[in-house]
C-alpha cells in the first residue's frame, strides 16, 4: 500500500518541519515501507517564486493597475488596491531580474553571511511576496501566511474559499503541479498536516481536488491546529465531503491505525483518537492514550529536498520531550494537545537521534522542539554530548526556572553548542505571574537573563501584554524592565493577549475578572476569542500599548532596527547567524541594506544619471497620504488575530463609509532597487531627477536654474547620490540596462 504524506502551504520555508519526518518513520518502521513525504509548503514557494512566473504577475498587475480608474477619490478599499498594484508594479522589474539571486545567496553559505547582501535578498523577496499577493488582490501571500477574503473560523467562508479560482491561488499550483503528480503516484492513503490557520484554505483546497481526481483514496487531516479545531471543523459534516477522517492529538498511532484500516479494505471505527463520518453521521472514536515517546523512532527526512530550503544549513528538528513538564500555566493549552500528558525520551535515545540525524543529513545544528526544555536534560546534555563527541549547535525553549542557571551550567551549555533560549517571561508583574500560575520569580529573572547571556547564550523573552486585570502602569512596567536588560537581551517576541477555548482564563473567566467572552455561532470553526474585562486595559488600550512597546524596540534594539527586523522574522536565519558570528555584534551600527556613498569630490564635474536599479514614478494620488490612512484604519480596527484570516474585508465594511476618501493629487515616488524600498519625492525632485542623463555635467545641469536655485539643486543632487538615487556616469563603465517605468 502507497502512503503519502504532505505538509500543506503556508508557511515557513526556511527548514523542515518535525510533522511529516516523525510520521513517516512511525509508518515506515510499522510496516508501510512505501510512504512518502512531501514538503508542498517549499515546493509551492519554488513555483510561484520563479522567474518566469513572477514576470506572469508582473504583467496581469500592470494590466490592472492601467485599467485603474485614477480620476474620482479613493474609498479605503480602493486605497488599499491602489497601493498593493502600484507598489508591486513599481518592484517587479527588480523582482523579477533579481529573485534567482536572492534564492541563491539565502542558499549560499558564503554569500548568506555577508550581511549587506543578506538584507537586499529577504528584501528582494519580499517585494517577491508582494507582487504575487497584488496579482491575486485581495489575497496575501507573505513567508509565514496566506489569508483571503473569506474567513477561516466560518465553515460556508472555507468552503467557498476552497473553489474560488480568482483568489485562491493555490488551484492554480495544485492543478499545474500537485495533482498531476498525486496521479501519477496513485496512493492508497494521503495524510495532509495542518499545523496553523494558513493552511486551512490550502489543504481544504488540495483534499478537494485529490478527491475529484482519484475518488477511492483515503484523505485523512491533523497536526497541531487539529488538536484545536478538529472536533469543530467536523461537527457539521460538510468539511467530509472532501476528506474521510480527521485525527486529534499525535499522530502516530492514529494514522497507523487508517494504514491498517485502508489496507485491509475497512473503515476506521476502531481507530482510536479519529473522527469519520458512517452512513451521514459524524462519529468521534474513543480517546486512547499516545504511544510512549521511547517507542517513536528517529525522524526520517530521506523524501525531503534539504538543498532546497531557503537556509545555507538546516536546524534539524528534534522532539526530545512530548507535552510540559509544568502544566499549570492559564493561558496556555498545548500540555492538553501535545500528548496530552508530558513525556521525555530516554537520554541514550535522544543521543542516538542526534547522532543519526546529523551524520546522515550532513547538517551539525539541531532544534530541540519542546515546550520548555526540563531542568534534567539541561544538566545533563552537555556532559552527555561530549561524552559520544556530539558537536552540534543548537537552541530551545525553556522557563526562567529557580536555581538552574548558574554560571557554572551556563558554561557548559554554551561549550555543548547551545547559542540561543527562548525564555516564557510573559510579565515583569509579579501579581500577573502569579495570576498566570507561571511559578517564576520576577526577582530572580535578572540574574538569569544576565547569567545566560554573558555565557554567550542569546536570550529570547517571549511577552505578552493585555493579560486580564493588567494595568497600565504593571505593561509599562515590563517595557522598562525590558529596556533595562537590553544589554543582555536579544529579542523580544511580543503580543497581545488572546485567549484559546481549551485555557483556563476560557474555562473560568470570573478567577481572571474577564466578564464577556465574545463567542460568534457563525464561526463555527472559530478557536481564539476575544473578551472584556472589569479592570484592567481593555482591548483597546492594550493594543496602543502594544504598538508603544514595538516602536521603543524596534528603536532600541539592534535586531529590531529598520531592515534587521527580517533576521527576526526568518528565526533559523537569526540561529545561523548566532552559530557563525558568535554574537550578534554585526547589527551595531546597521539598519539598512543602503550602504550610504558619498557624492563624487569633484560634484561639479560628475555626470549623474538615474542609478540602475532606481525608478522614478508620477502618480495620480498621494501614496504617503494613502498608507498613513491605511495604518491609522487598521489600528481601530479591534479584533482578535490569531487563526481568523484576513482583517481586510471587516476593517472596510467597518470603515470604508466613515474614513474619508483621499482625493486625485498628483505626487512622485522612487523605488531604490538596491535597498527594495520606496521614497516619497516631491515633483521638483522628480524634475531634477528626470533631467539627469548622464551625458550634462553638474555644472551645466545648474547653468539651466536661476541663482536663487542652484544651490539647492546642488544640495539636492549632492544627498541624491547619498540615498543612491543617482550614481556618476564618468565613473560607471558598464552599459545601462533598459528601463521600465510602470
């Protein structure tokens, strides 16, 4: 019997996930040595990201953006579509020219490393990103989501979604790709793993169109967002039109039981910890306890491209514990999911999965995938490492536990390859710890941080504001305590609170002073809710403190300054660079990819011309005035955003009559493609820069201004050069590209 197993689109791209490795080891060593894995997030990427298809949207944008009607005032919505094509269209030549070399330097161990270069790649592929979103406006496309009009809490939204082939762009890669090959494989039982809210549509999408193609295959869908939503997404039945069963918790026992099942030409009533559907009735099977972590064996990533991840090096993931060791914090539920029930694997095992894992796939940096990593195997890793000269660099998440950091272990684990932790801060409120049963010390966290870090370890403080009853002054409390240890902290990973239906906060409001719970019975698949409370910030306030908190970070912390953001967003990228640099010194002084140049000695005398890469556009409406517009309409636009999709359609139907429309001005912009970025000009700079021919001397350029002007012309042409708008045509020798205007 033929298994294939795939990791739907969308998400990360940078390394393999530990989903589809774990299960097809678990099938594999069961049995079923004809699985298969297939990593359909990375292979969609490589499809809509190559250069013929890219210069595909690049023409269907233009088409729209022409067609345009520029001659009555913008509406938000209008606003919106405005921006997203006339952005898009003003990158794509640099898009498309340039994407094969950004994939290629982000794949590069060389060239990854050196920093000016890494910047203008994630840049050039973001602008990638965006150019495929406007083809398929209002779809979003970006590294970690893919969000559409259609809600994906609303079951009739998903099921609309899933057939929509004007903005489910996904058909498009399913029919020209997926389902010629899913054909030709023919499997007997196809398992999609869906892990967050962005793979909802697409794996509702690709399940439709594997059960058109071949009727008789068993589709079968879990993974970490089912262990959620599974029982809601299949209360109805409808979603069983297009699949045959949906597994809750781990997946290894269930799916060996679907594989034993189909195999023997049988349904899977005893299967348990599964959900099917029998003569038009939904059936929940019995619950069953998950297997014991020691009987799981090594990941297999044999089927995955490792060469093709968009990383120069793989962090191999690794699953050494299964649940929390702690389980009592409030908010949180993936102790009930994971397992439930904690485990850890035996310490030989976890060698020897380090050990094979590393050896055969070439690649010493691991990811230890746990909720917080236990005290025990802090201890007891290093030493255990060298003892099988195990030399790898890796990194975890962990809780600011009591009496466990002590320079003396910190030492250790830096010399076992350990460069990066990921600590659950959440407050530097004690009351609000408490609250939270987080069982940590506010007073002890200082020293923790600090020990960690002058190892040489850096330190991640996951944060969260708005947790119920929190005052104003205890979130301010925690940006200064922040503020305070930046010396000694790396990266802050911050949000607003969000309460799931498994937590306790759901469970009982009234302990946490929450008196709403706002539940919508038409998002029948909703898992994240919104609430009120009787003290404390309300939503609103909270998220204008969260915005306050993200502009002091991102003013004051090196990771977080203008383009060194990306290397946050891409996490492994960030752990690479650790591995490399030993620190994270290179973000001093940077925050662009812009190198600024100073203009030629002899400015007089230059010939300047527009930069190769630069485009300078007249436009109908003021882009600044747009996107001030856009942010400030987002930012009252309240709602929870965890696994609901796109904001867009709510925050026009909530605004689009009440903001005003922006009004036909005309107004210049120019896009630096050496930096993947836009500024705003006036139309006198467009002037001057339009003159610029490379053939006129400065000289003879200020010849044609009356006296009152020439010096600021001069000025203007000397910081032109500066920002790298203009370069020196004596000085280029090689010949000028043709040039696009949109």
């Amino acid at each position: 019997m033929r298994t294939l197993l795939i990791f739907p689109p969308q998400a990360h791209f940078t390394q393999p996930y530990l989903a589809l490795p774990s299960l097809t080891a678990y099938l594999k060593a069961n049995g079923f040595a004809d699985t298969h894995q297939w990593d359909m997030n990375l292979d969609s990427l490589e499809y809509f990201l190559s250069k013929d298809r890219l210069a595909l949207a690049r023409e269907r944008v233009r088409e729209r953006l022409n067609a345009f009607d520029t001659t009555r005032p913008l509406d938000l919505e209008r606003m919106d579509l405005f921006k997203t094509l006339t952005e898009a269209s003003l990158a794509a030549d640099a898009v498309v020219d340039g994407i094969d070399d950004a994939l290629g330097t982000l794949r590069d161990p060389h060239r990854f490393y050196d920093y000016s270069r890494y910047l203008r790649a994630v840049k050039r592929l973001d602008k990638a990103f965006k150019l495929i979103s406007a083809e398929w406006y209002p779809t979003v496309l970006s590294p970690n989501s893919f969000a559409m009009r259609w809600s994906i809490e609303r079951e009739p939204d998903v099921l609309a979604a899933i057939s929509d082939e004007r903005e489910n762009l996904y058909i498009e890669y399913f029919r020209e790709v997926a389902i010629p090959r899913i054909v030709r494989e023919r499997p007997d039982l196809v398992g999609i793993s869906i892990t967050y809210g962005s793979m909802i549509i697409p794996a509702f999408t690709l399940a439709r169109m594997i059960k058109q193609a071949l009727p008789g295959v068993h589709i079968t869908i879990g993974g970490g967002l089912l262990a959620y939503a599974g029982a809601k997404v299949a209360k109805s039945g409808a979603v069983f039109s297009v699949i045959d069963s949906i597994v809750l918790l781990e997946g290894e026992g269930p799916l060996l039981g679907i594989a034993n099942a189909v195999a023997a030409g049988k349904d899977v009533g005893d299967v348990g910890n599964v959900i099917w559907k029998k003569d038009g009735v939904v059936v929940t099977n019995k619950t069953v306890e998950p297997l014991p972590i020691d009987a799981l064996p090594t990941p297999d990533f044999d089927d995955l491209p490792l060469d093709r991840y968009v990383s120069p090096r793989i962090a191999l993931p690794l699953a050494i514990t299964r649940g929390c060791y702690y389980e009592k914090c409030v908010f949180c539920t993936l102790y009930k999911v994971i397992g439930p029930g904690y485990r850890q694997r035996n310490l030989a095992r976890i060698l020897d999965d380090i050990e094979a894992v590393t050896t055969k796939y070439g690649s010493n940096a691991v990811y230890f995938v746990v909720e917080d990593m236990p005290p025990v195997l802090f201890r007891a890793l290093p030493d255990a490492l060298a003892s099988r000269d195990l030399a790898i660099e890796w990194w975890t998440d962990a809780r600011l536990e009591r009496n466990l950091y002590t320079p003396e272990l910190t030492r250790r684990l830096y010399e076992s390859g350990c460069r990066r932790i990921a600590f659950g801060f959440e407050s530097a409120s004690q009351r609000l710890l408490d609250l939270m049963d987080k069982g940590t010390a506010i007073a002890e966290a200082s020293d923790i941080v600090k020990t960690v870090a002058d190892a040489g370890i850096a330190v991640v403080l996951y944060t969260m504001i708005g947790f119920p009853t929190e005052t104003e002054a205890e979130a301010r409390a925690t940006l200064a305590w922040i503020r305070e240890h930046q010396p000694w902290v790396q990266e802050v990973s911050l949000r607003i609170f969000y309460m799931d239906n498994l937590s306790q906060t759901y469970a009982h409001p009234e302990r946490f002073g929450i008196t709403q719970i706002h539940r919508d019975e038409t998002k029948a698949y909703q898992v994240y809710f919104d609430h009120e409370v009787a003290t404390g910030l309300t939503r609103a306030q909270a998220r204008t403190i969260f915005f306050e908190f993200m502009e002091a970070v991102r003013a004051e912390f090196p990771l977080f300054k203008g383009d060194n953001l990306w290397l946050f967003e891409l996490k492994s990228h960030h752990f690479l660079y650790l591995c490399k640099r030993g620190s994270l010194d290179v973000f001093q002084g940077r925050a662009t990819a812009h190198v600024p140049t100073p203009p030629p000695r002899e400015l007089d005398a230059a010939r300047p011309r527009l930069a190769r890469d630069v485009v300078v556009a007249e436009l109908p409406y003021d882009l600044t005035e747009i996107t001030q517009t856009l942010v400030k309409a987002e930012d009252e636009t309240l709602r929870p955003r965890y696994q609901s999709g796109s904001f867009k359609t709510e925050m026009f139907a909530q605004l689009n009559d009440v903001v005003a429309p922006v009004q036909p001005r005309a107004s210049a912009i120019a896009w630096r493609g050496a930096t993947s970025d836009f500024l705003r000009i006036g139309k006198d700079a467009a002037n001057i820069l339009r003159r610029l021919d490379g053939h006129t001397t400065l000289t003879q350029l200020l010849a044609g201004y009356d006296e009152a002007q020439r010096a600021a012309v001069k000025a203007f042409v000397s910081a032109a050069f500066t920002k790298g708008l203009i370069e020196d045509a004596a000085a280029v020798r090689q010949p000028r590209e043709h040039e696009v205007s949109p």
